[in-house]
C-alpha cells in the first residue's frame, strides 16, 4: 500500500492497496514495479523473523536494478491478532 500524508490536516491518503497472496520473490518484484512508477521517497517493512530476510533482499534486488528504494525495517512487538482487531471500527 502507498499512501501520502497531508501535512496540514495529518489526512493519510492511499494511493495503491494490494493485498494479493503471493511467493516471496513476486512480492520483491511487485514491489520494485510500485516503486519504478511512483519513485517511493521510503518504503516501510515489518521485518519480524522471516520478512528480515525478505527486506535484506529486498534491498539487495533495489540496488542490483539501480531503484536504491529506501527500506525502513519495523519490528512488531505487540500481538498480531491484538492490532488487527484494533483496526475495526
């Protein structure tokens, strides 16, 4: 999901959601077409235990294309089910 942030009224707008299941490798290629067509100033990526791994490739496959996507890794603490369910209204 992209999205911008209006700095006057901190209205958060998404401008792509995609939310299909995939393999590791077509999510990193996703990814880095996003990027090519919307030039990402960063990109944020929860990187609990194996999305560790996929964000270093990530960064690696960036670079091999010369995308150079700046990549903030996150790390969740809290319970997965626990911050879906605080999501609904």
């Amino acid at each position: 999901m992209s999205c911008v942030k209006d700095t006057e009224t901190g209205t958060i707008y998404v401008l792509d959601a995609d939310i299909e299941r995939r393999q590791p490798d077509k999510t990193i290629e996703d990814i880095l077409a996003y990027h090519q067509r919307r030039k990402y100033s960063k990109f944020a990526f929860e990187s609990n235990q194996f999305q560790e791994l996929m964000a270093q490739e990530l960064q690696r496959r960036s670079k091999a294309a010369s995308l150079y996507l700046d990549i903030e890794e996150f790390k969740n603490t809290s319970d997965k089910l626990a911050r879906i369910e605080s999501l609904q209204p």
